[in-house]
C-alpha cells in the first residue's frame, strides 16, 4: 500500500486496526507519514466522539406518532391500463386491421368490379349497348362521353381519351394502352372482329375516331356482352331482351371470327379476342369451344386473370 | 450511536409494514432514527428551534411520501437525503434573510439586541450534563464548513458507510472521505487546546 492509498483507505484501516492490528502496524511501520496521519485521524475521532447528542422533544415525537397513524393507507386508484393503450398501439391495431379488410375482399368480386367498370364503354363503342349500368364509375363516363362528344382535333380527342382510358380499375392497364404499336394492333383486329357487326353511329360518338375513346375499355374487356355474361349478376338477373341482345352480339363477333377466318387460315386471334370468343362461346352454351379460347387467353399474362375466373365460372356453371 | 441487533428488522421492512398498516413499524423507526437524525439537523442548522422544526418537517415527509420509496436506495440514505435537503433550503432562507445586527442598539435603549434577546446557547442543564468539554466540540463541529460538517455529522452520528454518505450528498466516496479527512484535521486543530482533556476521557470510554 503506498501513501496515496493508505491516505485512501485511513478510515478503514482504523475500523480494521480493531480486528488486525498487527496487520495495520505493519502496513503503518512502512511510511512515517501515514502513521502520522493514522494518528491524527484517530485522535480526533477520539476526541469528536465526545459531541453530544441530545434528544429531540417528546412532544414533537409524539405528533409525529399522531400524525402517522392518522395517516389512511392511500389505495391507488386502479390503471385500467390495458384498456388505455399507448396511441401508437392504437394505430397499429387499426392499420392492421384495415390490412385484413383489404386482404380478404374476394378476388372475384374485385374481378367482377373491373369489367362493370370497362363494359359500357365498350358496348358503346360496338354500339352493343343493353348491359344494366353499375351505380358510379359508368355515370361518370357518360358525363365524360357527353362532354368529349365534339372533339376539335386529334390530339385533343387523345387527351380527352385518356381520362376514359385511365378511368378502369389498373393504371398498369392504361399505361400499357398508351402503347402506340399495341394500339394500332388491337385497333386494326377490333376492326376485323367488328367488321361484320353493325358500323358504329355517329349519334353514340364513336366511329373511327371514337375507337381511341373506347379502345381502353374494349382491351379491358374485349366483348363487354361476354363480361356481362361471366360476371354481371345483374345482366342474368335483367331483362330478358337485354340477354337475347348480348346473346347476339355474342353470334355477331363469332360470326365475324369464323368469317375472318375463312378468308385467312393463319388468322390467329389476339389474347383478348381469345378471351372474347371464350366468353361469347360460354355464352352461347358452347362449353368446349368457350374453354378451348379462355385456356388459350389464359396463356396469357394479359388475360390470365380474366381467362381464368371465366374459366372458374364456366366450370361452376357446368356443374350446376 | 445505537448498535443495531442483527435479528432487528431491516428499516425498509418495517418502511412496508408500516405501509400496508402496521403503526408500530412507523414507531421502531422513528426510536431507531429520531436521535441521529435530530443532531443532524440540529449540528447543520445549529439552532434548536429550527432543528425541532426541521426534525418533525423531514419526519411529516417521510409519511406522506413513504409509497413513494422504491426500495432500490436504504431507508437512511432516503431519511438523509430528505433531512440534507431541507437543511440546503433552510440555509438558502438564512442566506437571503435580512437579520437585525445582535450587536446594535435598539432604538431607545442602551442594550444591544444581543443582550436583550434570551440566551441561545447552551443550557444549564446541558452545561451540567455533558461538561465543557462537550460543548466546545459541539461549537467546533458547528464551525466546519457545510461541505465537510454534513459528511462529518452523517458519518460520525449517523454512522453511514461512505459510499452511503456519497450517495446523500452526490459526490464521490473518495471525495466524501476527503471531505471526512479535513473536518477531522480542522476538528483536531480546533481542539487541542483542549487534548489533556481528550486524553482524560480516553480512558474512561474505554472502561465503559
């Protein structure tokens, strides 16, 4: 131990002096000057043991004793703490259970939305018409058409097509439309399929111009009459006219296939016009042919989705 | 100093008995403590007055705010830092009070406040008791500075370990025993005029 420590430690040597003391005379005998410390730190211990000490009076303790005992036990008002959970738990309970509401929509219903959407832009552009509209988006794309009835120029008709184009559930969808060279083609097989149908009127709009308008929706679904037929509830609950309208829009548009293809053996209808004739076959009750076209629309990541909830649809039907 | 007896209940026991109703618990701790505690006070604001009051002001805390002792500190370190705290309040008021000079006269009168005021100091009885020798200490011990005397009187009355008394106090344990170390020289230097005296009663501390 040097100085330094044993200048530390002086306290506690003159406690252990008591028990050691050898061991404490030893550590001292090697330094004078902390046996010259120890001491004085000793005698003065001595001689303050000496202050006295005087008692506080009876009377102040004895309203202390009063005082405690008059104190009550203080119960702590209960915490309904796991009912008051922190905010931001809050929030994740309620984000996550938004999640779970998103999550478990059906995806058929959701399918069934998509084509509600496009349909009566469709039926108006092949001036097919008949399907019962849905409540909102279809108002608002008659508001649209009515508006954009007078297109000035070209470019003009494009911007305010693109609007109706993007009005459709999937923007990916839209985007993929503004796609010229995919639009020419489509544009160009529309017209093959539509060629034996009834040529659009300018009273609806439409013609060749108006093609740009429609065309987003008529990719969307292809033939709305079909859509109609697969997931519309409301057009197999309708009118009995309405159907035997979509019926025979359904017999135009196969009619104009089969004729399409005479003419041209290596005619290979596109992904949406399988899906299409898929439809109008499953329309027509030609469940063979409906699934030879849907299997083949649902080789495609385009049509997949919609080939294969038609293709559910067809099957579910069958078994009924 | 009372030694405590080991089979004695550790103070934060009876600090929960008394919480959960048990007054006799309130009681062995106020028996334990009221003495120690009292000189505390009463050496770091050396008035008695003052010190009563103090005394039973630090004890009303005690039991209003004894559901709010934790248990992760002793029971003294909490009373301590109580009774310190209220002993810094007192002399931060002293500090700021304006006192009328004990050594000018009153208007109107030949006798200096301090000779017209009665006497604070030591009584007779207190004389009597404890001898001269006690009360010289007891002034020594009053004349430290407040640094080295509150280490000194919560070591030396209370007998809390160091790292107790720096726990009160807020500084270090080697700082505490310096501070020890001063006070018991400035204590050592003021009483040697008087080590005779010491010396005498050595001797008889130890036939007791």
């Amino acid at each position: 131990m040097n100085c330094e420590q044993c200048e530390e430690q002086v306290f506690e040597l003159i406690e252990r002096e008591a028990v050691d003391p050898a061991g404490v005379r030893e550590i001292l005998d090697r330094c004078p000057n902390c046996r010259v410390l120890f001491d004085e730190m000793k005698a003065a211990l001595v001689a303050v043991d000496q202050l006295p000490l005087e008692d506080p009076p009876t009377r102040i303790d004895a309203d202390i004793l009063r005082a405690a005992m008059m104190r009550r036990g203080k119960v702590k008002p209960i915490r309904k703490r796991a009912l008051q959970a922190p905010p931001w738990a809050m929030a994740a309970v309620a984000l996550l259970a938004v999640g779970i509401g998103v999550w478990a929509i059906p995806r058929d219903t959701k399918l069934a939305t998509e084509d509600e959407v496009v349909a009566p832009v469709a039926e108006s552009d092949q001036n097919v018409v008949a399907a019962p509209k849905p409540a909102t988006a279809p108002a608002k794309l008659d508001e649209a058409m009515s508006a954009k009835a007078k297109p000035t120029s070209p470019l003009e008709r494009a911007r305010r097509a693109e609007p109706i184009a993007k009005t459709p559930v999937k923007p990916s969808v839209a985007r993929r439309e503004r796609a010229p060279a995919k639009r020419k083609a489509r544009r160009s097989s529309a017209r093959q399929l539509e060629a034996a149908g009834p040529p659009p009127t300018e009273t609806v709009g439409v013609g060749a111009e108006a093609m740009d308008m429609a065309e987003a929706p008529a990719e969307e679904v292809g033939a709305a009459d079909a859509a109609r037929a697969v997931v519309s509830p409301a057009a197999e609950e309708g009118a009995k006219a309405e159907a035997d309208d979509s019926e025979l829009a359904c017999k135009k548009t196969i009619g104009s296939f089969e004729e399409r293809r005479r003419g041209d053996a290596d005619f290979r209808p596109g992904p949406e016009q399988q899906l299409a004739l898929g439809r109008c076959y499953a329309k027509l009750g030609d469940e063979k042919r409906a699934r030879t076209w849907l299997e083949r629309a649902a080789a495609h990541a385009k049509t997949r989705t919609r080939a294969q909830a038609a293709l559910k649809e067809l099957t579910t039907g069958g078994a009924r | 100093m009372r030694e405590r007896v080991v089979s004695d209940p550790a103070d934060e026991d009876l600090l929960g008995a008394y919480r959960a109703g048990e007054n006799g618990a309130f009681e062995t701790l106020l028996i334990r403590y009221r003495r120690p505690l009292f000189n505390f006070l009463l050496r770091s604001v050396r008035d008695r007055g003052r010190a009563e009051e103090l005394y039973q002001d630090v004890w009303m805390r005690v039991i209003e705010r004894c559901d709010e002792f934790r248990g992760d500190a002793k029971f003294s370190t909490w009373l301590y830092t109580i009774a310190r705290n209220r002993c810094v309040d007192h002399q931060r008021k002293m500090v700021f009070r304006r006192h009328a000079s004990l050594d000018a006269t009153a208007p109107g009168s030949a006798q200096t406040l301090g000779e017209r005021v009665p006497n604070p100091g030591p009584s007779t009885d207190r004389l009597a008791m404890r001898g001269a020798l006690q009360i010289r200490i007891a002034e020594e011990v009053e004349q430290l500075p407040e640094d080295q005397r509150e280490v000194f009187l919560l070591r030396q009355v209370q007998g809390l370990a160091f790292k107790e008394i720096a726990e009160i106090v807020g500084v270090s344990a080697n700082t505490v025993k310096s501070r020890m170390r001063y006070a018991l020289e400035r204590l050592q230097n003021g009483l040697s005029d008087l080590e005779e005296h010491v010396r005498e009663l050595e001797p008889q501390k130890h036939e007791l």
